[in-house]
C-alpha cells in the first residue's frame, strides 16, 4: 500500500514527530511505500537545520533525511506554515533579504495543496499530532 | 485514488488558543481551490469559531471570523456543529453566523465515512 | 470502519470528542498519553462491546503500564499491529 503521513507536532516539545517517525519505518518495515510525509502547523520545526539538541538525543531533522535517502520518502513543508514560524529556505531568505536560512534539501517548502494531493493518491494518510 | 467523496475538515480549536483553527480553515479553503467539496464540522471549543460577535485579539492577533465569512465564497456552505457540543458549551445557536446546522448524535456518526477524506484540526 | 487514533487521555475533552465519532465496528487505539486508558478498567470503553480498543504497546512500556494493562488483561498491539490496523481499515483519524 502507498502511506503517506501528516506531522503537525514540534519536535522536543511533542511526542507526534517521534511517534512518526517509528511508525514510519514500521510501515517500511511491513514492506509499504511510504511516499511522502507533510509538515504542517508545528511540524514545520522538524525541517530546521539549526536544531541542536544534545549528542545524547536523536536529532529528528536529520532522523528524516536518513528517511529520504534509504526510501525515497518526499519531506513536503508547507510554506505558509513555515514561513511564519521562521523555518526559511535558501530562495526565500533571498527574496525577504535575510542573510541565513534553516531549511534545506531534501525539505521542499511547498503550498497545503501538496497535503491534499497526498491525501488523494495515498491509500493510507496517517496523522502524527499534539 | 480514492472516490472524490466530499473532504470533512474537523475544526476543534477556538480563536486565539491556537493557530489550529486558521490552519485548519486553510486547509479546507485549499480543498475547495482544489475543486474538492468540502463540510466544516466544529467540535467541542472548535464551536467558538463560529461567534458572530468575536473580534481580533491581543495586539497583531487576527481575527479569524472573516475566514468563516470567506467560506461561502469557496462554496463550503456545510458549517455542522454536534448539539451535544452546543449544550456542552451552552452556547446559544443565535450567538453563531448565520448558515450553521447542528447536528443530532446520529447525524455526526454518519459523518464519519471510511470513503470520506478527513482531516483532523 | 474507522481507526479512531486517541493520543490524549481517557479524560479529557478530547476522549469525549472520540466517543462522539466512533461507531460500531470502528477500531480505538490508544496511543501516546491516551495509554493511561490502562489505569482504570471500568472506563467506559474498556466496559463497552461496539467497537475493540487497543493499547500501544511501546507507549505502554515507556510510560510504566504494560504489566498493569496485563494484569487487567487489557489488549495491545505493538507498532507492527498498528500499522497492520491500518491496513486493515481504510480509514483513520487522530484525535490530539
């Protein structure tokens, strides 16, 4: 089956991106495809490249880029969402005059359409929320 | 591909608690961009979303209200609301915009179709 | 039939809002926080036959239930059986 995810927790100050991102390798696990996960609302933070938690813990931004890379799994942000909270990528830091940025590939900042779509050609949407 | 069954966005966040609500409003004002049909149902404090009266909040704090107005402009005229949150709530259904439909136990079950895309806020 | 994912709990506002969805033959999994389920097994949905209720396994675990959820015989699944729950029900939705 083709799964998609929707996370819309923090990561470090809720537990939904966490149990995403297990859930996610058990789908695989099960021999799934899991073609996308989208960030919305508080998830956007899971994209940021300047979260720094401590050696000791997962750092979950890049817990989902390994995601990417052995699966193949899109890491669709919702630009809207992103934007306001200050998760920013190259080409929008450009275009509002900031000299840095937090979001990179393989993150693509992409409108709430992109859900809906997931959504539609997913069998399965699972949400991860707080 | 799943049956273009008419998407069900749940709102259960009130104004000013949490972006949840205006995000979620997007979410179904994006789905009817998109050519979906879409039903509004407002759950437990999601309700207050729907006060007529309700203004903007703390400084920089919008108003979510002229979204609620802006639906009808996205052909999302289902605006549901349980009784039962209703009378949780004691919250009058005159206090409310014009156009919303409560709902009997019964009839929100029904809402909650397997073929029916759903979206939680 | 539904997946009802529930990650709050079994008192909260938001457990109502779950109560007020759900139909017979609907799934409920309990998740997260709303593992504590496992505390009191005369809660209403432990005492209920119209749709079966499952407990997450590893949230159980990390949060110091499981043997108390055993011994109340209380059902669970591991995260391999939730994602089998989602299989087998073409719908889910999570109640946060």
């Amino acid at each position: 089956m083709d799964y998609g995810l929707l996370v819309m927790g923090a990561p470090y100050s809720h537990s939904a991106p966490h149990s995403a991102l297990r859930f996610a390798h058990a789908v695989l696990a099960r021999g799934h495809q899991l073609v996308g996960v989208f960030f919305y609302h508080d998830g956007v933070h899971n994209a940021s490249t300047l979260m720094t938690p401590p050696q000791d813990e997962l750092n979950l931004r890049d817990a989902w880029q390994v995601l990417h890379e052995q699966h193949d799994v899109a890491l669709d942000v919702c630009i809207a969402a992103a934007l306001r909270r200050g998760v920013v990528s190259q080409s929008e830091a450009a275009r509002h005059g900031y000299d840095t940025f937090n979001l990179e590939a393989p993150f693509e900042l992409t409108g709430l359409g992109q859900l809906l779509t997931l959504q539609q050609r997913c069998d399965r949407l699972i949400t991860f929320a707080s | 591909m799943r049956e273009s069954e008419d998407l069900l966005v749940i709102i259960r966040h009130a104004p000013h608690s949490s972006n949840c609500l205006r995000e979620g409003l997007d979410a179904a004002l994006v789905g009817a961009a998109f050519g979906q049909s879409v039903r509004l149902l407002f759950m437990g404090q999601g309700a207050l979303a729907l006060c007529r009266e309700q203004q903007a909040g703390a400084p920089g704090q919008k108003a979510s209200l002229p979204i609620i107005d802006m639906l009808e402009m996205y052909d999302i005229d289902q605006l549901n609301v349980p009784k039962r949150t209703l009378d949780d709530l004691n919250l009058p259904l005159e206090t409310l915009v014009d156009g919303v439909t409560p709902l009997s136990e019964q009839e929100v079950k029904a809402l909650f179709s397997q073929n029916r895309p759903i979206l939680n806020f | 039939m539904i997946l009802h994912i529930l990650t709050t709990p079994p008192t909260s506002e938001v457990a109502q809002q779950v109560e007020q969805a759900i139909q017979a033959g609907d799934t409920l999994l309990l998740t997260e926080a709303g593992v504590t389920a496992a505390l009191n097994p005369d809660l209403h949905c432990w005492t209920q036959a119209d749709y079966a209720v499952f407990l997450l396994e590893e949230d159980l675990v990390a949060r110091g239930l499981a043997s108390l959820a055993a011994s109340h015989g209380l059902a669970t699944v591991d995260i391999d059986g939730f994602v089998a729950l989602t299989e087998q029900h073409p719908q889910s939705v999570t109640w946060y």
